[in-house]
C-alpha cells in the first residue's frame, strides 16, 4: 500500500497494465470506480493541469471514468474529477440503526416529556 500511494514511486506494472487492458484489449465503453481512496488519483503527478507526464493522465488514458462516490467525502471527490477526470455519481450512505439520544441529552428529553 504504500507504493501504491507513494508519491514519488511509479504505479505497480500489474496496476498499470490494468487501465491499458480495459481500454485497448476487452475496449470497455468506460471505467466504474467504487469507494473513497482509490489509487488512480493519488498517483504521481501535478495536482492540477495534468499532463501526460502525471501517471493518473496517462493510466486513465481517452476512457471515460465514472466514478460512485459519497456525497459525504466532498473533498476526495474534488480530487478525483480533478486528477482523473471523474464523472462522479453521489449518493447518500444510508443509517444501518436509528442513533437515538445518549446521555445528557437523552435526561433533557425526559425532562421535556415530563414538562
């Protein structure tokens, strides 16, 4: 993980060949990334103004990047539009429970009720 995130070591060959094989070999129509803390934009490069010197310019290439993101990680979205030309879909993470109250505020609603 830590090459994967250096900032001055070059992608893995095998993360590399990836985004060439989907755009030259199975020629997807784009690419769909998941999740907060990919690779491609924290790759090597200018932080704006890409090049094709910066890896994540040249590893997405001419196909499309769409990209599924938390619209609660505003930031991190920002940086993949920006260093890898991301079309991002945001979405909501939805509650797993209701969190209810805890504590003091939990003894001021009893009060409330009592009122």
């Amino acid at each position: 993980m830590r090459l994967l995130f250096s900032k001055s070591a070059s992608p893995h060959h095998g993360f590399a060949a990836y985004y060439s094989f989907v755009e030259k070999i199975f020629k997807a129509d784009a690419v769909l990334h998941f999740g907060t803390h990919g690779s491609l934009e924290f790759m090597p490069g200018k932080q704006v103004g890409m090049s094709d010197v910066c890896y994540p310019d040249s590893l997405i290439g001419n196909i499309p990047n769409v990209y599924y993101y938390a619209a609660n990680n505003p930031s991190e979205a920002t940086i993949a539009k920006r260093r890898s030309y991301a079309n991002t879909i945001s979405y909501l993470t939805p509650p797993s429970e209701n969190a209810g109250l805890y504590k003091g505020l939990l003894k001021t609603q009893d009060v409330g009720n009592r009122l």
